[in-house]
C-alpha cells in the first residue's frame, strides 16, 4: 500500500467515525417545543365541563362507622374480622 493511500484510508477512516459520533449525538438530542401559556391574553373556557367531586355517595369515615355499628349490632359474629 502506498503512502497516499495509506493516508486516504486513514482519512477515510477519520470521516467515517466522525460521522458515526454525530449520528449518535443526534439520535441523543430530543427536540422540545414548550411554550409557556400563563401569560396569554385569551383563555378558553368550556361552561359545559363539570368538576369532579370524587363521585362517592358516603363519604368513608361515614361508611366505616355504618359499618362498625351494623358489626356490633347486628351481626356479633363477625367482630373477629372487622374491629
């Protein structure tokens, strides 16, 4: 192999892992768009949207005390398992 060739495959192989390093920087960068709405001057509002309330009927400490009074009253036998 002659010196320029040698020089050539050497050059080559310099470019090819350079090449190699920025494909892989790239593939690691994430491209982000955020923008930042707070200061935005029209807000959007949807009158039909309802807020949720947790959607329970019986609050729990209220359903735990039913319980632990209908345990007690009624059904004594289970004391044993809910106390």
């Amino acid at each position: 192999m002659s010196k320029s060739s040698h020089k050539n495959a050497k050059a080559k192989a310099a470019i090819d892992a350079a090449t190699t390093t920025i494909n892989v920087i790239k593939k690691k960068c994430v491209q982000h768009n955020y923008h930042d709405h707070a200061s935005d001057k029209t807000l959007k509002i949807d009158k039909n949207h309802k807020v949720s309330t947790g959607g329970v009927t019986i609050p729990f400490p209220i359903k735990l005390h039913n319980m632990l009074e209908h345990i007690e009253s009624i059904e004594p036998e289970l004391s044993h398992v809910i106390s």
